[in-house]
C-alpha cells in the first residue's frame, strides 16, 4: 500500500499562490508553483512566494513540478524554486514557453532547461505513481488538470477551470476524459474554488466576445483597452475586434509584449493581419480614432499602468479628451479600492471609463454548478477545495454538500497542512513552515512584518531625525541639536515645534550625560522615547523617530 501526504503549501484561504504537492510513498510531485500579487499594506513588496524550506530539505525527493497553466499563480514562484532545487518542469507547449519567460529574468536560473512538453495524451510512470493529464477550460490555452494515479486510487489536481460550451477546440474541456477518470476511481480531488461563493451562471465566450467587439465598434474616438497580460482568450477577442473594425493595436507593456509574440509563435494567438499590430514608437502615424492600444502594465497588472496615463508619467500614453478606457479584466478584490482611484483619475484626465463586468459576470473560474458538475464526472471519495479566500472554500464544500457528500469527506486546509491517508481516511498529519516569502526587488526574505509596519509609519507619519555631536569623556556637547524631518509637519509653519524639539534633545543628552555610565542604545532609546512622547502631544502623530549621535574625541 502507498503512503500518500497531500500538502498545500498556498492557495488555500488566499487569493493565487496556487502551490500544492502529492507525497507518494519517497516521491513529491509538485502541482504548480505560483505566487501572488501583494496586498495593498504590503507596501513595496513586489511579489508573494510561499515558504520552500520543505522543499529545499527534501529536494532529492521531488520528481518533478507539473503545471496546469500559464497564469503567474501557477508558475510565478517557478524561478525561485528552481534557483534552489533543481528539478524536471513538466507542463503544455505553451505553459513551458510562458513558464520559460518567468525563469530567464532570474539571473540564479536563467539557464536551466530541464523542461518537457506534455498534452492531455501524455502518460509519465514514475514508479510510485502514473501521472496523466486532462484539457480544462480557462482563460488561456492548453489548461490542463492533473492526475496522479496510485494503488489506493487517483489524486486529481483540476487547476483552474470552468466548463464553456461555447469555446473554441483550443479551450475546449474533455468530458470523455473526465467520465473515464471517474469510472478508475479518484480517491481525492483539489479543486479550484475561486467562484465557488457564485452560483450565476457567468457570460460564455462568444458572449464576452460580441460584448467587446460591440463596446470597440461604437466608439469613435481613441480606445485604451486594459487587460490582464495572460488571459490570451481576452486578447484573442481585442485581436478579433479590431480587425472587424478596421483599427490598430498598440501593444504597451513589456510583458504582453513577450506573451503576445510567443503565443502567436505558437499559434495560440491568431492574427489574420499581421498588420493590425503597431509600435509605440509608430502610432503617432494614425488618427486616434484608428488606434486600441492594449495596456496591461508592470507584470501584468493594467491599473497602474492607466494610473500612469491618467497622471501623464506613461512611457507612451497620455489619457486626453474623447479617451476610451475600456477595461476588460475582472480587478481582484484587493484592487477595487485602487480601481475607483484611478477611475476618477481617468475622468479627471478627460477619459470614459467602461468596465466589462458592468453588463457581465466574466471569470475564468467554475460556479458551484460547475463545481458540482465536477464532482458528478469524477465521483471522488474525499474532497479538498483549493484556490481560494476561506468563504469560497468553505462555499465550495456547501455546494458539494448538496451534491451528497458528507463533511467528513471534505477537507478546509490550512496553509502548511499536511493530509496523510492511513488506508481507512485522511488524517491530518501535522504542519510545514508556509509563511509568506516578500520579494522586493531583488531581495527574497528580508522585508518581514517589522520592515512593513516602519513602512506603513512613513508613509503615513512620515520621518523626524534629530543629529547632536557629543564628547563622550569630557561628557558635554559639542553640537548642539539639528532636527529635520520629511512627510511630518509643514516645516515654516512648524517651526516652534521644530525648535523645542531640539532643546528636547539637547536636555535629554544633557541628563543622560551626567549618569556615571554610558551606552549608545540608551543614549538614542531616551532621546526617542522623550522626543516620541512630545510629537505625539503636539501633533498627535506617531513619526518614526530617528536619533543620529555623534563623538568627538
């Protein structure tokens, strides 16, 4: 009998950061490594990775990383994983090239190329496990679920999907496929729950598709249209409009860039007109009325892009008078708060605002019907919602409720949760480390809770640094102090406090030094606690306090 652990590491009780593992008896198989997008207090960060400490101890163990899709919370954490273990990357033509595009900007990686290209005919046998693959539905092409298959029955790892009759082949999910790994019997399933609090049927493709095509036909003047740079479905349906009506597209960021030119290298994008596509540097050679320019900013993320237009510190693009801003992505919740922001930027710059959600419920991600329809095709024993904030799990185990199972057949794990099968029932068989990874540039690990929350004080108390020279034998000062600040007061209508700031500081430095002992730390601890607690009572405002003092000898 096989032993059998099922970890997720992310993607459970948070939004992307998909990144779960099947242990089978001595082998890891590794079910996509995504990361996240930070929130909104996590000022600075750009990304979020999950914690590979397990990983790294146990690399000589793991068999592979197998990836549904190319979304980056699939693959974003890809890089980092690989510049510490080295391992075979299994995943679709398409999801390899996308995948490759994330490894090469690190600098650790860049020349790794283990990669194998795999399909939903693909059969690997590693001894402990079969693993095969099945086409799913999403927004992108070649989205492809896994199945581990063991002498205790099958592991199925849907990735994210929804079921779309009205698709094209390249989306389309295989229902045959899905009937027969049924019928073999799926012990567990992890299942994506992003939607799973919807029960409204969200619009088809060929619906989204008119929508888009109708928005971009009626208006006259220029169109910016923002999306999310791997949702190639999306762009698929810019593409298609925009030959139907006779304009060009502008593509403006780096990243969509790179995934527009391999998607079409691959022909997963299709451009009857090779034509339609413009350089930034070339639409000046066209009306304004004959141009979409497609925005999906740093990393994919258009709203700070039209932040950028809206202000006029875009590379290329300024929002003007007649501007169209069409946005066809569905923001996270997160974002809703930056997306109302930069609305009125827009209409401030003189732009309209068009939100496609406006008319219709658009997501990439299966309802609970669709989830419950899964659940009908795979019959699985156990169930282990995944992909998703808590309500959308625990909404996806109400809907698989109502379709018959029991509670004690679903699972609401826990980030670090690991699930041992005893050959009866799963059973939970402890925790790994799962804290979350803030990279900020090029540091991995180092911004912690403490570095956000001085983050949060500057930028919301902003900075007051106080300098005084002192001679420490002859235990006097020599300079007397100087304070300046930034983002605390206004400093010619604050003078006072400036001033008797300083003469704080000078007594305080005074005080201390007349004690027959002396430490640097309590030296500058006294001269921030005395000059915190004086801030506070004029201004009632908490800046952070920075003592700089200097010794002559």
């Amino acid at each position: 009998m096989s032993d059998i652990k099922i970890t997720a590491l992310g993607g459970v009780r948070e939004n992307g950061k998909n990144f779960y593992w099947a242990e089978i008896d001595d082998a890891i198989f590794i079910l996509d490594a995504g990361l996240k997008y930070p929130e909104n207090e996590q000022l600075g960060v750009d990304v979020v990775i999950p914690n590979l400490e397990y990983l790294i101890e146990n690399r000589n163990r793991i068999a592979g990383v197998f990836l549904t899709h190319g979304h980056a919370d699939a693959i974003g954490a890809l890089p980092y994983l690989l510049a510490e273990v080295q391992v075979p990357v299994f995943g679709s033509e398409l999801t390899i090239e996308l995948a490759k595009l994330f490894v090469k900007r690190n600098e650790r990686v860049k020349k790794f190329n283990d990669y194998h290209i795999i399909d939903e005919d693909t059969e690997i046998d590693f001894g402990q496990a079969t693993v095969s693959f099945f086409r799913t539905t999403h927004s992108i092409p070649e989205s492809l679920g896994i199945v581990l298959k063991t002498d205790q029955g099958q592991i199925v790892y849907t990735g994210d999907f929804k079921f779309d009759q009205a698709v094209s082949a390249a989306y389309g999910t295989d229902f045959g496929r899905l009937a027969e790994i049924g019928k073999e019997g799926v012990l567990a399933l992890l299942s994506d729950s992003a939607n799973a609090d919807s029960s409204q049927q969200v619009a088809s493709y060929s619906e989204v598709g008119e929508e888009i095509s109708q928005t971009i036909a009626d208006w006259e003047g220029r169109i910016i249209v923002a999306a999310v740079a791997s949702n190639l479905s999306r762009i698929q349906q810019v593409f298609d409009a925009a030959l139907e009506t006779g304009r060009k597209v502008v593509l403006t960021g780096f990243d969509i860039e790179n995934i527009v030119r391999t998607a079409i290298r691959l022909k997963k994008l299709t451009l009857e007109d090779d034509k339609v596509l413009v350089k930034p540097k070339d639409m000046g050679q066209y009306a304004p009325e004959d141009l979409i320019i497609l925005e999906t900013g740093r990393m994919g993320e258009p709203i700070n892009g039209l932040q950028k237009m809206a202000q006029g510190r875009h590379r290329y693009v300024e929002i003007t008078d007649g501007d169209l801003v069409y946005i066809v992505t569905t923001p996270s919740v997160a974002k809703e708060a930056v997306v109302a922001r930069v609305e009125n930027m827009i209409y401030q710059a003189g732009g309209v605002v068009r939100v496609i959600t406006q008319h219709l419920r658009v997501s990439g991600h299966a309802n609970s019907r669709d989830l419950q329809l899964m659940l009908s095709l795979l019959k699985p024993r156990y169930l282990f919602p995944v992909q998703g904030e808590y309500r959308d799990l625990v909404a996806h185990a109400k809907a698989a409720m109502e379709f018959g199972m029991s509670s004690d057949q679903i699972f609401l794990m826990k980030k670090g949760d690991q699930m041992e099968w005893d050959g009866q029932d799963f059973v939970f068989a402890g925790s790994i480390p799962a804290a979350d990874v803030l990279i900020d540039g090029n540091a991995i690990g180092d911004v912690g809770n403490v570095v956000l929350r001085d983050r949060k004080v500057l930028s919301e108390d902003g900075i007051f640094i106080v300098a005084i020279t002192v001679n420490r034998k002859q235990k006097k000062i020599v300079a007397k102090a100087k304070v300046h600040t930034r983002g605390f007061v206004y400093v010619k209508k604050s003078r006072d406090i400036l001033r008797e700031s300083a003469e704080l500081v000078n007594k305080t430095v005074e005080e201390y030094l007349s004690q027959p002992n002396f430490d640097w730390a309590e030296l500058k601890g006294a001269v921030r606690d005395n000059l915190s607690k004086y801030l506070f009572e004029q201004s009632k405002r908490r800046p952070a306090v920075l003592p700089v003092v200097m010794e002559v000898k």
